[in-house]
C-alpha cells in the first residue's frame, strides 16, 4: 500500500506560494512607510525654516525654496509661489498615515495615569502657517498659505517712525 505524496507537495507549493506574496505585500508596505515618514521629516525641516524665512523677511514670500536658503528638497515636495503674499506647498505620498505613533500612546498612558486629565483640544493650524501634520492622505496633500504678516494685503512694515518732533 504505497501512498502518494503529490497532495502533500501540491499544499506545501501553495502554501509556499501564498507565504511569497504576503512578504512582498508586506516588503513594499514597508517601504512606503520608510519613504512617507522620511519624506514627512524633510517637509517638517522645510516647513519650520521656511516660516522662520517668512517671519523674517517681510518682503513677499520667496519665488522659490531655494529663494529661501532651502537646497535639496526631496521630488515628492512641491513649492508653488502664487502671488507676492500666497504660496502653495505640497507633499506626494505614497500611503495613507492615521499619524499613530507609540511614543504618543505612552505619554498619553503616563500622562492620564498621574492624573493630568486635561481636556484641551490641540490648536487647529490656520492657513497663516505651514503645518506638516503626521495623518495624510496616498496622494498630493497641499496647502495655501498666506502668511500673517499679508493677510490684510498689506505686508508688515519693519520701519521706525521718523515724524518731526
């Protein structure tokens, strides 16, 4: 009585072959994930040199980011100047982002756990400011900015009054 093993072989083929597309499924999620949390870093770094740039230059927003000092940006970040006070920035992930992080989770665990029960809502960012949040959206995630200092059309004067007294 001899029994085959071709069933045997036909599962573990199957199981071999499915265990193959689950760890490419996962290998390229995970490089998304590398590339969109890097690429969120480096628009984190643009974003704050460029709104100290626009804190101190009141001049009109720069025509470009180099226009602002800020060399190598990555090919997923975009700068659009749209006119002498508004400009558009863009980041084009490749995945969705809920921003979960576990080191938020913690604090949070600690923070309630010594009886901090703050209730405060975070500030919500206006379009004054560049804002680089963790959740976003697979795609181009844009937004227009005009900074404070134009938002009355009228740029803010570092001047010092010279009237005659």
């Amino acid at each position: 009585m001899k029994t085959s093993l071709l069933p045997y072989k036909i599962g573990l083929g199957v199981i071999g072959l499915i265990t193959l597309i689950f760890l490419i499924v996962v290998l390229s999620a995970a490089s998304n994930y590398k590339y969109d949390s890097e690429l969120n870093n480096q628009a984190n770094l643009i974003a704050n040199r460029l709104n100290n740039y626009l804190n101190t230059h009141y001049y009109g927003v720069p025509n470009s980011l180099s226009g602002a000092g800020i060399t190598n940006v990555p090919n997923g970040i975009a700068y659009t100047r749209l006119s002498f006070d508004s400009y558009k920035f863009c980041v084009n992930y490749k995945a969705n982002s809920n921003g979960f992080s576990s080191t938020q989770v913690e604090q949070q665990l600690l923070s309630s756990s010594l009886g901090n029960q703050s209730t405060a809502t975070p500030l919500q960012p206006d379009n004054s400011i560049l804002f680089i949040g963790s959740n976003y959206h697979k795609g181009e995630n844009c937004q227009l900015i005009k900074p404070y200092s134009f938002l009355n059309n009228q740029p803010y004067q570092n001047q010092t009054s010279t009237s005659g007294i």
